[in-house]
C-alpha cells in the first residue's frame, strides 16, 4: 500500500489523482485530496471547491469575492449556479 501524501495513512482504498503537468498524487480521502490540490480564493482565502469564478487566470470563491478585488474585469463576474430568471 502506498500511504496517503497528505496524511500519511496507510489504507486499503487510496487513490490517485493524475493532474494535466503528469504529476500523480495519492490520498486516502476527498479531504485529503482538496486539502492538496484545490486553489485558494485569492481574496477570502479558502479552497475553491466546486466550479468557483475565474478572472484573467486567478481563482476565485465566488463572484462576490472576484468583485471585490482590482482584477481588471472583475466587476463584471457572476456566479453561474442557480436557476436562470425569465
């Protein structure tokens, strides 16, 4: 068994994560994996899990926190999630 890189558990399901640059990674949990490899909001700080808002390349929470930063296009970010209005 190959431990989880995070935690360091030894157990029987761990599972590897292939990114795009050829690294792999291996975790015992979601958690684990979320913890090491989800981005950072670059206004709140906490980990973008789901789709999040990305301007000119940095990440993003929500669109909330896109807007309240000085990227240039931020003011026009929108959270897609939710039912469309008619």
């Amino acid at each position: 068994m190959v431990p989880c890189e995070v935690c360091g558990n030894d157990y029987e399901l761990v599972f590897e994560i292939h990114t795009q640059d050829g690294a792999v990674h291996t975790f015992d949990s979601f958690e684990c994996a979320i913890h090491r490899l989800a981005p950072l909001c670059e206004h709140c700080g906490c980990r973008v899990v789901g789709h999040g808002v990305q301007v000119e390349g940095r990440f993003f929470c929500c669109a909330h926190c896109a807007r309240q930063t000085a990227v240039v296009g931020a003011e026009q970010a929108r959270d897609s999630v939710g039912a469309t209005r008619r």
